[in-house]
C-alpha cells in the first residue's frame, strides 16, 4: 500500500522499503499550442504485492505518469523531471538499454483497447512468447510452450489450438486475456494497467478483473490499476489516487476514500456517479463546468474555478496558493481537516444516500 | 487462399472483356477507314470493297467485335497473310500477324519496368524508412527536401540531358539499348542502367515520401508502443512492428502505379530508343496501324490486370486479416 | 411449455393491465437482420446478422423507458429502427398507433418531427462546417415549421434551456467541449418539441463530471417538458437512475422487462442476475449488504449464429435440454409483479444478495480460486442441478 506516514516525515527522498517509488514527477510535452504540463509534481509509492488504483479523468495525467514510469514516451517532445525509483534503481536518467531490459520482463503493462494494442500481423502465441524470448533467453520452441501455458492461466480454451491465432480471431475478452497473458509471461513485479476493462461488457469485465486480483495472488506482481471507474478500482485497489490536472489531488486507502473522502474533487466524482443501490429521487451532483485546459492550467488550486467551498477557506487563497498533498494519508485541499469533516458529513454523505 | 485467387482471375477475365469491347468500338468510333492503308496508290472503290470484304469490315461492328474474340483461340487465315492462334487482329502496315510481333516486344518493356520497379523500391523505400528512423534530423531533412526536388524530373527532361553527360560527352555508360537476359546478362544490365534510373527518378522521390510517412505512422499505433512496452528493442521494434504495418499502404500505391510505370516505360523507351511495347504503340498510332495498337492496348492491360491479382495475393500474404476472413 | 414456472397471464392481459396512459410507441416483432456475404465463386447472401431478432416493447407518453444490454444485443439497432433510420426485417412499429413499419419518407414526416434522436458521439454528430445556430435551426427549416417570435429566437429558447449561453449562437462545435456539444445536440433534437427522444448512449462518451451534467439535464428535459424516453445505454447504473422501466436484452431479444425496482432489486432472468452482479459497485458504506457473485464464462456469442432456443442458455449454469428445443416466451412469472415479464424456462430467485455458493463459471477463475482456496468454497459449474427445480418454489414466492 502507499506509505501511510505522516505529512511531517514525508521527505521528498524516495522512500525506502517501497518497491516503486515516484518523486515530484513532472511530464512537460510541446505541442504546437505550447507546453502542456500533463503532469505537475507527482509524488507516490507502491508496495510489493499491492494494488494501487489511480483514479482520474480524461486529461488527469494518470495514464502519462504510466508511460513515463516505463519510458514509453516519445524523447524528443516530452521533457521529464523528477525521480522514478524502482526497486533502488533510478529510471527517469537511465539508458534506453537498461529500461528494455526491465520492461516486459520487470514490469510490464496492459492497455485499454486490446485490438489496437496488438499487433495484427503476428500470432497471438509469437506475441506472448517474444519477451520471454527475449528476457528470459528461451528458444522459440520454450516460448511457444511458456505462451501456451499463459494461455490456459489466463482461461482461454484449446490453448495449444488458439495460441496460433491471430488477434482478429479471438472475443474481445479473450484478447484482453491474451494481453494480461503477454504482460504476466515474465513474472513481472510491476503491472501496471491502464483502463484494462473499460473497452469490454459489463459481465467480461468482472470475469477480467477478478482474474486479475486472482493471478495477482499467484504471482505476487504490484499492480497500478488506472481508471476513470470508482466503482472498478474500489473491487480490486488497496489504495487510491485522485489524479485532476496532472496533480494528486486525495490518496488514502481505498475504504477511507470511499467512506470518508475530503476532497471536493472526489466528492464530485462520488455525487456524478448513479449506484445500483442509490436513491433514484435524488437528483446528480455533477461538477460544474469542465477539466481546465493543461495549456494554461488554473494558479493556485487547479480545482478552485468549479469548486463550491472556495468561500469556506476565504481570502481568495485557492486561486493564489497552491495546496500540498501529505504522503500518507490527505488531501491537496485549503479547508481544514474540520471542515472537509463537517462538509461531508452534512452536505455530501446524505446525497451519496 | 485459392477460393480467392479463383475468384479474382474470374473477375479479371469479366473486366478483360469489357476492356477489349470498350477499345474496339472506340476504335470503330474514329474517322478513318482501315482499309485504306492496304489499298495502296491506285485505289479504286471496287478495290477497297474487295479489301473491305476481305478484312471483314464489311460486317456490322458487333459481329466484327465477335470474330475478333473468336479468332483469338481459333486463329484465321487473311488474305493478305495466315494469323495463327492466339490471333489478335493481323496488322496490315507490318505484313505480320499482331501477337509475334507483342511477344517479341514485351522483354524490353518487361525488363525495362519490373527493372526500375527494383531500382525504386531500393532506394525509395530505404531512404524512406531512414527519414522515418532518424525523424528531424539532418538526414531526414535532406532525404525530404531532395526527394521535392526529384519529384519534379519528368523523365524527357532527364533522359537527354543523362545521355548527353554521361554518354555522348564523357563516355562513362554505354549507349542504352537491349540486349536479351539470356543471351548476356552483363550486357543486358549495362544497356539498362540509364533507362532503369531514369525512369525510376520519379517513382524514388514519390516512395521515399510515402514510405517516410507510413512509417512514422506506423510507429505512433497503439501495437507499436506494445511491442516497445514487453522490451523489445528499437530496431526490432522498427522492422518487425511498424515496417510490416507500412507494407500494405505501399503495396496498395505500387498496384495503382502499375498503370503509371507502364506509361513512363513507353517515354522510356522512345527517349532511348528501345524497341518495346512504347515504341511499338507510338509507331501505331504514327501509321494508324489500327489492328497493332489495339493488341498493345489489349495486352498492356491484361498485365495491369494480371499484376493487380498479383498484388491482391500480397496483401493476403501480408494481412492475416485478409487470408483468414 | 414448461412446467415449472406457472403462467399467471399471457402477455397480451400483461399489457391490458398496464396503467393508464397514452401508449406512444408500439413494437411487436420487431426484427432486423443485416445480410452476411459470401459464397464460392459468385458472393451472395450466405447468411444473417440477426441483430434484432423478435422484440415487443411499449413506451407510453410521457415515461422514460431504458433499454439495456450489453455489445452486439442489439439495443443500438432497436433504436435506429425505431426512429426508422434502419428499415426493418419483420414485425411492426406503431406510433400513436399508427403503422409506421413501412411508412415511406413522405408518411414519415409528420411523425419525424414528433420523435427525435440524440446520438452517442458529440464529435461526430454535429457537422464541423455548421454554426450551432445553423444546426439547432435545421430540423425546423426542414419541417418548414416558424414558431412564434421566430426560429432564431426559438434557438436562442432552446440554448438556455439546454445550459448554454444564447450568445454562442454563431459559434462553430469545435468551440466547445464534449459535454457543451452533447447539450447542443440536445437542444436539436428539442427544436421540434417532439413526444418521444431515442437517445443512444447519449452519456458514455463523457467524463464521469460531465456524464452527470448530460444525465441531470436530459431528467429535467424528460419530466419538464413531458418527453417520452427511450433511454439506450450499457451502464445499469445510468439507466436506473434514468428509467421508469426497464428492457434487458441479450442477443437480438428483451429477456427481462419491468418497473425498475422489478428489474433491479427482484430479477428473475439468470442473465439479468450475471449483468447486475457483474457491475463493479463503489461501496461508500463501511459493510453494505453482500450482492450475489456471478462470473460467467466467455463473451457473448456472435448474432450471427444465435444459439437455438434461449439465447442465453450457452453461457447459463440452469440450462437444460428444454432451453435448447424451446424458445422461452417473455411472459409474467407467478411472485413477479404485474409489467414484469421474463423470458426463461428456469427462472431466479427474484433477490440480489449473495447466494450460498458462488456462480463461477469461467474455468480460468474456477481453477485460479480453486487453488487459492483449498477448502472448496468455490464451486460454480456443478451449481446447475440444485437449482433447476428451485425454480418451481420461486415461481412461487409472493
């Protein structure tokens, strides 16, 4: 789980006994627009074995922190800054050499649409095999054999038939499942997920996301589950993540955010969401207004132009003064601790029914 | 695989068909009566009416249209000379049956295209992919701006003024004429070499722009930026992934251009004086040897039609996509 | 038949019995089946996509009616039918009863302006080149309809009650964002004060803050303005809290119909139990209580080659031999409440909390969970036998 220490010790040093490490992290791309800061000083940690769910919305920045955790990032448009520690090993100056050797093989990743992301002209087998191939020095022959064997963990039927498949041949569930396959075939400690079940029904979603705990048990990889869905990431994430503009905006585990949340932000996502189990007579709270363009993003707080307690904190702070995240457990919010306490309590909670 | 090769060779024969009625009553269309050119100085009506019967013009023209499709597998005897089968048509200015002559002219054009195909997929598609490797670059700029240049070389420019530099005023290459394969494969290169890079200039220019572009677009798709994710190294993420995504686009553009190599080969050939296919259609229409062009126009585009299933099966071989549906 | 669910009324008193209120749109029938070529050597129609393959449903004035399924069901197509942007293979379409399966473009018209449609993609459904005036104007100039005061103020009406400012009128779509174009096309399909909207996912291609800013002002519209809704979306959440009542459908066919709390809180359809169970809740309480655990197996087969009988039986634990010889007809079950039809020979307890044993079926799952968990409790394939003749005392629960 993230380190729940208190704000005092959060040190900007990278934690120690974390196995994944992120410190003021900053993604700066030119576009023909200008600079977009898609991400503006992120700092987090990831234990072995655990789940962390980044949650955010289009433009929030959570998929970008990813890519740049695993070096994907085009070098020639994006600027990166900070430190990205994973297991004691530095990634954000390292050799493009060093980072091949680690990704596929020490952490890997899985991506939203599994029809895109994989590659139509080579067999779903080849696919799977090549990084244990290339990671693990196997012969094609072992790789095949290794592919097979992810198959049938992941639940395809007739793998030793459908490993010769292409892409286009299998359900869009059972490419998902080939996906987590290829991401899985190297035992990774780092998984990291982006939107793994946002392109797929409702009933294969479940059956994806409860393999995905299950192999996690299994295997014992660290998982970074990103999504838009609150209602995805609290079946599967032991912490969360608000990510808004390309900042951390609440973290905390996933039962204080969920039971107890403190910033406006969440508060919003938890009143824009209907529940199968909420009131259907009360009305949506939805945000006001739109995500800010990462262009020119707000000053002060990125939040403050749709927030609705910027007069509870006065003095015009929000728009000036930018507000901190603690490491452990907390919110990047100017109300005190009372008054996030109180809001929620009286106005939020009885919405949320 | 072969349900589909059937299917397209059954279409091409349906598309052939209507190619050669279409020419033949275009050529119908036009004001000049063929028997004419046999009649010679003393040309009587009587005369021209025994040249009209005996060439068959005095059929209505869907009759004489349905002859020539017969006589393509039965042969016929003219009057003026025998056209054994496949006959297509008996060409009157040359005193020879039409299809001899098309066999003895299509090596030259045949080498002189499937030759400059190679020449421009070489360099095109290399310094394409290059630019595209080393995108932004110096390299990539030069490539870019060299190929705009290129791109505007018609081949009558260059010909002659590749001729002049090279052959007739510093002897560097020989003189460009054909020289069959079989008979000595040195020669047939070194008399090649000019026409092959001139007509090849255009298409390198053209490729090295398209290959440059796929292939930066290939390298932005989502399977790309997989295949980086498992580890796999630049190169053969390169070659692997984004170069066998680029192939479909550029064997797509190579089967339209087919048409377009076949035109500039017949430029090729009467810059350079080689007796091809080109050379044959202009010296038709010089001496409206009307029974010669329409074999050269039938011909050249059965081998468009011919090379289109060619292309149809590469991308079946490309595309699993294609093979398996 | 079978004769384990007891049959308390056909499905023509179940209508009967509806309360009153105008019936707006009637469908009986409905079928569209889209050609598949193929063939050797000459193409030809080889077979059907049945994407809609016999759905019966009523929307009456002035209600909200949510039509939920999951990809390729077919609840997309039944609503480009319904608008008759698609013709259709068989049955009939009536609105305010009159026929209009057939009706040509000319016959059409009246009716066009009276139902509207609001489409998925904000980007893709405004035309770039057209001011947001142009295009909110269109549908009245096309119906040569002039309302008082003009069309131009009338579009004006129709920004500020969508949620913009009547200032925009001159400007392009690219000018605004995706929930500001999802509210254009909103006040579009208003500009003829129509009587039933068919929106298609009008809401999944949103971010969750603006999804309920969509939500929000499509209720408002609905219950203002007395808008009959034919509500399409995949998210059971959304369409809850949207619908009045509810269609559940599976592969061209409405399985399970009702009231919302028939659908949701007391399903009797095993394929309507999997999709609610599946629905990854956000619990915001400290120990709610515990919903059932369905995880079938695969994804939904193509609707190119519909299984025989019920479709859904080759991904249900209950199937039998009589799910595959006999379609099972949409019907009111004994205990079910009276609009609530199902569509099944061996019907669910209608309850949503956790069941003594799980339903696995996916084998990944069932092997992985075996493994971790020693003791047995997962076990979800054998579950079958033990709940076939349940049915029977489920029928009769009040």
């Amino acid at each position: 789980m993230t380190t729940m220490t208190t704000p005092e010790d959060a040190a900007p040093k990278a934690a120690q006994g974390a196995f994944l490490s992120v410190r003021d992290l900053y993604v700066r791309f030119s576009t023909e627009d200008g600079i977009v800061k898609a991400v503006d000083g992120l700092s987090f940690d990831l234990q072995r074995g655990q789940t962390l769910g980044i949650v955010g919305e289009s433009g929030s920045g959570k998929s970008v922190t990813n890519l740049a955790v695993l070096g994907l990032h085009n070098p020639a448009t994006t600027e990166i800054a900070g430190e990205i520690v994973l297991d004691g090993q530095e990634l954000t100056g390292a050799s493009n050499r060093t980072l091949e050797r680690l990704r596929g093989n020490r952490m890997a990743m899985i991506f939203q649409d599994s029809l895109t992301a994989l590659s139509p002209y080579y067999t779903v087998g080849r696919q799977i095999a090549e990084p244990y191939v290339k990671h693990r020095g196997a012969s094609k022959r072992e790789g095949r054999e290794r592919a097979i064997e992810m198959l049938e963990k992941v639940g395809i039927p007739q793998p030793r038939l459908r490993v010769d498949d292409y892409p286009h041949q299998f359900s869009g569930g059972m490419r998902q499942r080939a996906m987590i396959a290829m991401a899985l075939v190297c035992n990774p400690d780092l998984l990291i997920a982006d939107e793994p079940t946002t392109a797929l029904d409702v009933t294969v979603q479940a059956q994806i996301l409860d393999l995905l705990s299950d192999l996690q048990q299994e295997f014992g990889s660290a998982i970074i589950l990103i999504t838009h869905d609150l209602g995805v990431v609290s079946k599967v994430a032991d912490d969360l993540l608000v990510m808004y503009a390309g900042r951390a905006v609440e973290r905390g585990s996933t039962r204080q955010l969920l039971t107890e949340p403190q910033h406006p932000y969440t508060w919003g996502l938890l009143g824009s969401m209907p529940r199968l189990m909420s009131d259907v007579n009360e009305q949506l709270t939805p945000i006001p207004g739109a995500p800010p363009s990462l262009l020119a993003p707000p000053p002060g707080c990125a939040f403050h132009p749709r927030c609705g307690y910027t007069d509870l904190v006065g003095g015009g702070r929000c728009a000036v003064q930018r507000p901190d995240l603690p490491l452990g457990r907390g919110s990047a919010c100017h109300l005190t601790d009372q008054q996030k306490r109180s809001v929620f309590i009286e106005t939020i909670q009885p919405r949320l029914g | 695989m072969l349900r589909f090769l059937v299917r397209r060779t059954l279409g091409a024969v349906v598309i052939l068909l209507f190619i050669s009625a279409f020419t033949f009553f275009l050529f119908f269309a036009i004001p000049h009566d063929p028997a004419l050119l046999s009649c010679g100085k003393n040309c009587t009506p009587d005369n021209l009416k025994t040249i009209h019967h005996n060439l068959g013009l005095d059929h209505p023209v869907p009759v004489q249209y349905y002859l020539f499709m017969v006589r393509i597998f039965t042969g016929h005897h003219f009057a003026a000379g025998n056209c054994p089968a496949p006959c297509f048509g008996y060409s009157f200015a040359n005193s020879e049956p039409v299809w001899p002559t098309l066999i003895d002219r299509l090596p030259t054009t045949l080498s002189l295209a499937l030759g400059s195909m190679v020449v421009f997929l070489l360099f095109g598609l290399g310094t394409g992919m290059l630019a595209a490797w080393r995108r932004g670059s110096a390299v990539d700029k030069v490539l870019s701006s060299a190929s705009l240049v290129l791109s505007s070389m018609q081949i009558y420019f260059v010909g002659p003024l590749v001729l002049a530099l090279l052959v007739y005023n510093n002897h560097i290459l020989d003189q460009p004429k054909y020289v069959p394969l079989t008979q000595n494969p040195v020669h047939w290169f070194s008399g090649l070499i000019i026409p092959w890079c001139v007509l090849s200039i255009l298409f390198t220019a053209n490729y090295t722009r398209m290959a440059r572009s796929t292939m930066i677009e290939q390298l932005q798709e989502e399977h790309v930026r997989t295949a980086r994710a498992k580890g796999m190294s630049g190169a053969y993420v390169f070659f692997r992934y984004a170069w066998r995504g680029s192939l479909i686009p550029i064997v797509t553009i190579l089967g339209i251009d087919l048409g377009s190599l076949l035109g500039g080969a017949m430029i090729t050939e009467w810059t350079f004086q080689l007796t091809g296919l080109g050379r044959l259609a202009i010296d038709s229409v010089t001496k409206t040897d009307l029974p010669m062009l329409m074999g050269v126009m039938l011909f050249s585009s059965a081998m468009i039609v011919l090379f289109n299933i060619l292309v149809d099966a590469v991308y079946a071989f490309i595309d699993p996509r294609i093979r398996l549906s | 038949m079978s004769n384990d669910i007891s049959l308390s009324k056909a499905p023509a008193a179940a209508r009967a019995a509806e309360p009153p209120g105008e019936t707006l749109l009637e469908v009986r029938g409905l079928a569209k089946h889209f050609p598949v070529m193929g063939g050797f050597p000459f193409k030809r129609q080889v077979g059907a996509v049945k994407a809609v393959d016999g759905v019966d449903l009523t929307v009456r004035a002035g209600e909200s009616f949510g039509l939920v399924g999951e990809s390729g069901c077919g609840k997309s197509t039944t609503g480009r039918l319904v608008t008759r942007l698609l013709e259709p293979t068989a049955g009939s379409i009536s609105y305010r009863g009159r026929d209009i399966t057939h009706a040509s473009r000319k016959e059409l018209a009246p009716v066009r302006s009276e139902i509207q449609m609001i489409f998925q993609d904000p980007y893709s459904s405004l035309n770039p080149r057209q001011t947001v005036g142009t295009i909110i104007r269109g549908p009245m100039e096309i119906n040569g309809i002039e309302p008082p005061g003009g069309r131009e103020q009338r579009v004006r009406e129709l920004l500020e009650t969508v949620g913009l400012n009547p200032e925009h009128y001159n400007r392009f779509p690219h000018e605004f964002s995706g929930g500001q174009r999802q509210r254009i096309g909103v006040a579009r399909a208003l500009a003829l004060e129509p009587k039933l909207i068919v929106a298609d996912e009008p809401v999944s291609a949103l971010d969750v803050s603006i999804q309920a800013q969509v939500v929000n002002l499509l209720q408002q519209v609905q219950r203002e303005l007395g808008i009959a809704f034919l509500f399409i979306a995949h998210d059971l959440a959304i369409v809850r809290h949207f619908s009045e009542r509810v269609a559940v459908m599976y592969l061209g066919k409405i399985v399970e119909v009702g009231d919302r709390d028939s659908i949701y809180l007391r399903p009797r359809h095993p394929y309507t139990h999997a999709l609610l169970s599946a629905v990854p809740e956000a619990d915001l309480t400290d120990g709610g209580t515990e919903r059932e655990r369905i995880r079938l197996a695969g994804d939904v087969p193509s609707p190119v080659n519909p299984p025989s009988g019920c479709h859904f039986r080759t991904r249900c634990w209950k199937a039998t031999e009589v799910c595959a010889a006999e379609e099972p007809p949409l019907v009111r079950l004994g205990g079910s409440a009276e609009g609530h039809l199902t569509a099944c020979h061996h019907p669910e307890e209608p309850t949503i909390t956790g069941r003594t044993e799980d339903v696995v079926l996916d084998p990944a799952l069932a092997a992985i969970e075996d493994a971790l968990d020693d003791v047995g409790g997962v076990d979800g394939v054998g579950d079958g036998e033990d709940f076939q003749d349940g049915a029977g005392s489920a029928a009769g629960r009040p």
